[in-house]
C-alpha cells in the first residue's frame, strides 16, 4: 500500500489552513505544504510551529515556481532555517538562477521534472544538466508533467530508470494542454499504470488534483488505481 496524500495549493488556493482541515478527518498520512507563489513563503514557514502535522509520517514543502517580490536568496535563507526538520523541499530547476546556493540542501533538495511549457527539467536529457549542477539532489517526479511532455510514456521510463536512486517523492495529476493540475481521467490513469512498476512502494504520492469534500477520497481510490504497488515488490 503507497502512502498517498494532497498538496495544500490542490486543496485550496493559496490556503494551507482550510486545506489542512478538509484532510484532518481522513486517512491521509502524507502532506505537501505548498508556497507556490514566493509571497506565500513567509506566512507558511511562519505557522509550521503552530499546524497540526503530527499525524503525517511524510511532510514536504514546495518552494516558490518563480522569485518575484522575494528573491531568490532570500527564500534559499528562509528555507534552510528549516532543514532541521528533514522535510524534503521540492524546487522547479526553471526558478534557479543561483545553483551555489542550493547545493547546501543536499538529497533534501527535489528537483521536479517540468512540463512542455518550461524550457529547462522536462526530459532526461536536460535534468542530467540540472544534476550536474546539483549532485546531491533528489527527484520529484511529476508523472502529469511527463505524460504532458512524451504522452507515449517513453520519457517518464528514461526518467525513472535514469534517475531511480533519487526518487523521493511523484506529483500525481492529469496536465492538460494548458498545463494546469486536472483530476485524474480514465486515459491518464492507463497511462500511468505503464510506470507504476517503477515506482518503489515506500514512495510517497502527492496529489496535485483540484478536489473538494468527497472528491478527495474519490481522486485517492484514482491514484490507487493508476500506480498499483507492483506484485514483486508486495511480495519481497
């Protein structure tokens, strides 16, 4: 059985509150605390003494996808105040400006493969680039993102067969064309079940699927559905 769990950003926009508490009566062991926009960094980090996360035995955090209003050394700062904690810290490769300041993060880094719109971080090829710059660094493998980029699933193989010993953490979602979070479709949950054997049983899934109420046991039975635990792996 995989641990699944939600991102805060998928739940409710901009709100880790309210997408705490709509999980808090779930079975729900795992937990991406999102601060996609960097003005959402501070307030976030700000509260973490303060949330109820006992419960989850996985917890990550999602730095900012671009460095606006705060730049990107100054969200490196707040970021490595808590390292302590060993919480994963998941960073788009298109944000870095600055790898020099990262490498200090070590396999507490995720570097997460990008979608077709990005120009850096979608194919092995170019996370290789990435990589070099930050060898110590782990995955996190958005499976919506590859499907977007290669819908045959050839890429999402070479990014796991290549970067296997990195992975830590998968985005699930459908992408669509417009490379927005979608809930997960009969078409993507095929293409998904092509890979799932590739994915370690101890790897936590983290939703990226809008859901609400209901939906967010309705989109975890679909995630459950898309990457099975592979027979072998149950077995060993």
């Amino acid at each position: 059985m995989r641990t699944i769990g939600f991102s805060t950003g998928a739940l409710a926009y901009s709100d880790f509150h309210c997408a705490l508490a709509m999980i808090s009566n779930l079975d729900v062991k795992a937990v991406e605390l999102s601060a996609l926009r960097d003005e959402e960094l501070e307030p976030l980090l700000a509260a973490i003494d303060s949330l109820e996360l006992g419960r989850f035995s996985y917890i990550s955090i999602h730095a900012p996808s671009q460095f606006l209003g705060l730049s990107e050394c100054d969200a490196q700062a707040l970021l490595a105040k808590h390292l302590w904690r060993k919480w994963p810290i998941i960073l788009h490769p298109d944000a870095i400006r600055d790898f020099g300041i990262w490498r200090d993060f070590g396999p507490l880094l995720l570097i997460e493969n990008m979608d077709r719109r990005k120009p850096v971080g979608r194919s092995k090829r170019e996370l290789e680039s990435v990589f070099k710059e930050l060898p110590d660094a782990g995955l996190c493998f958005d499976i919506g993102h590859a499907r977007q980029f290669d819908p045959t699933m050839a890429e999402a193989h070479l990014i796991l067969r290549e970067f296997r010993s990195r992975l830590m953490q998968v985005h699930v979602s459908e992408v669509n064309s417009r490379s927005k979070h979608d809930r997960l479709s009969y078409a993507s949950i095929t293409a998904f079940q092509e890979v799932a054997h590739l994915l370690p049983p101890e790897i936590p899934l983290i939703l990226e699927t809008p859901a609400s109420g209901f939906d967010i046991e309705t989109e975890i039975a679909k995630a459950e559905l898309a990457l099975p635990v592979a027979l072998e792996a149950l077995v060993s």
